[in-house]
C-alpha cells in the first residue's frame, strides 16, 4: 500500500505541476492597438486595444493622459512619436507606437457656415486706421492646402466692389510692382476681382518697369473657395481659402507680403488694407 501511495503522490504531482504550466502557457497579454485622425494640430486617438483593463499614453511632446481614447492638441507642426501603453487585470503591461508628422494647420473651416473659427487667428491681424477708406480688419492665415483672407468692412455684397489683392511672393522688393500708395513690397502677382460670383483674376507681374502696372493673365481654375459671408447692417465680413498650389510661387514661399486696395465698380478708390501709405502686411509661412 506504500508503494502504491508514492506512485499515486508521482501520479498526482505530475498532473498538477502539468496543470501549472498549461495555466502559465495560456496567460493572456494586454494586445495595444489605435488609430487616429488628424485636424490641424489636434489628434483624436481611438483605442482599439484587447485584453487591458487601463491605459497610459505618452504624446511625445512631455504630456500624458490615461483616458482610453484621447484628444490631444499638439503645440506645434514637427515629428511626435505617441505611445499607448495598455494593462492588463493583472498588471502587465504593453506598448505601441507610431511616429506621427504634424505639419501647419489652421483652425479655419470654410465650409462650416459660420466666421467663429476667425476668432483663434490672433497673430496675422490687420486692423484699419483713418486712411483705411471702408475696410475695417483683415485677417490671414495658411495651411499646406490654403492661405486663408478674412475681410471685413463697411459695404454691401450688392454693391460689387473690386478688390486688388496684391502679394509679394517671394518676398523680394526687388522684383515685382513697386506703389507708393502700397510700400514695402515688390509686387509679383494680383489677384483682382469681386470676389463674389466667382471672378478673381490671376494676374502675375510681366516686364522689368517696377513703376509700371504691368500685370498678365493666367488661367488658374476653381483655385479659389468661397466661405461663410455675413452681412450685420451696413457691415460685410466673409472668408475664402486661395489654393496655393495654383498661384505660382504661393505653395513654396516662406513669407509673403499682402496689400488690399479697394474701388467701386466705377473703379474709384475707396478702401485699403493697411492703411493708405502704409506698409504691406508680412505674413510669416514658415511653420
């Protein structure tokens, strides 16, 4: 009966220490996984993680979170690498990551049917003084897709005013028209139009007499988009995004200058942005 017992003690401590590493084998690992999508600088993190009861995030930037699928505003353009770390009920833990490319965005939407998204642009803001005419604020802002105009002044969309919206390009005084109503730029390209009913011409400098108005035409389709317009009284404010893919010199510019001149359909002048005299905005695009 000795005998027997030990064999059976062999017998029943083999199926337990069996029994033991089938359990080991069969231990279950945190399995972390997201997706995200991307609006400007924001990130909207969707966890699809299995087998974890909490969850620790490294944005890449010095910031944290432990929610399960954050959003996170990143501080500016660049190279972030986020890291999920998903635990599991027993405390083990598991890492993803992913490198994420942030490049310039812009809280503008055109297509949203409202102007209060121009409230964030507080930096690229050019605010009229006496001899601004009818114009009250410009606003301006880009993104890899887009430079942005916010305009806003005293006039009616029926009116049908022209606007002149010249830009320095490259940045360069030394090629381009030269004003002495609009210093500070050398003014390689035009833009003139109403705006509204979809006539803004793409007219590119020509010649070598900086003096002289001398602009050209190209034909540059569907390379500008309408937004919101809101008529308060005798206030007109209203947006559009230009396709800097289509104006030559706009999508690989660093910076560029902008002056506004304004007429009535009789072609008299009646507003400018900036001022009359004054120099023309620079708009940083190097982010």
């Amino acid at each position: 009966m000795k005998k027997i017992f030990v064999l059976l003690s062999i017998v029943v401590a083999g199926l337990m220490t069996l029994s033991s590493c089938k359990k080991d084998s069969l231990k279950i690992m945190p399995d972390p996984f997201y997706s995200y999508t991307v609006s400007g600088f924001t990130v909207q993190f969707k966890n699809e993680s299995k087998f974890a009861t909490s969850y620790k995030w490294d944005f890449g930037d010095g910031t944290t979170s432990t929610e399960a699928s954050p959003t996170h505003e990143y501080p500016r353009k660049g190279k972030y690498v986020p890291t999920l770390t998903a635990i599991g009920a027993d405390g083990t833990e598991a890492d993803a990551s992913t490198v994420l490319h942030l490049a310039k965005g812009s809280s503008v939407k055109l297509d949203d049917n409202t102007l209060s998204d121009w409230d964030t642009v507080t930096h690229n803001v050019v605010i009229a003084g006496k001899n601004a005419g009818n114009f009250l604020k410009a606003k301006y802002d880009y993104d890899g897709n887009y430079l942005y105009v916010y305009f806003e002044q005293i006039a009616k969309q029926s009116d049908g005013d022209i606007y002149d919206i010249y830009m320095d390009t490259d940045n360069n005084p030394a090629t381009g028209f030269l004003s002495n109503d609009m210093p500070g730029g050398g003014y390689d390209m035009l833009l003139e139009g109403t705006v509204f009913g979809g006539w803004l011409d793409v007219d590119p400098f020509k010649g070598t007499d900086q003096s002289s108005f001398s602009f050209g035409n190209i034909n540059a389709n569907n390379y500008y988009t309408m937004g919101d317009v809101e008529q308060s009284g005798d206030t007109l404010r209203f947006e559009f995004g230009i396709v800097r893919s289509k104006i030559p010199g706009l999508s690989s510019t660093t910076g560029i200058k902008i002056a506004v001149q304004l007429s009535n359909n009789g072609w008299s002048t009646i507003g400018y942005s900036p001022d009359l005299g004054q120099n023309a905005f620079f708009l940083d695009m190097s982010e």
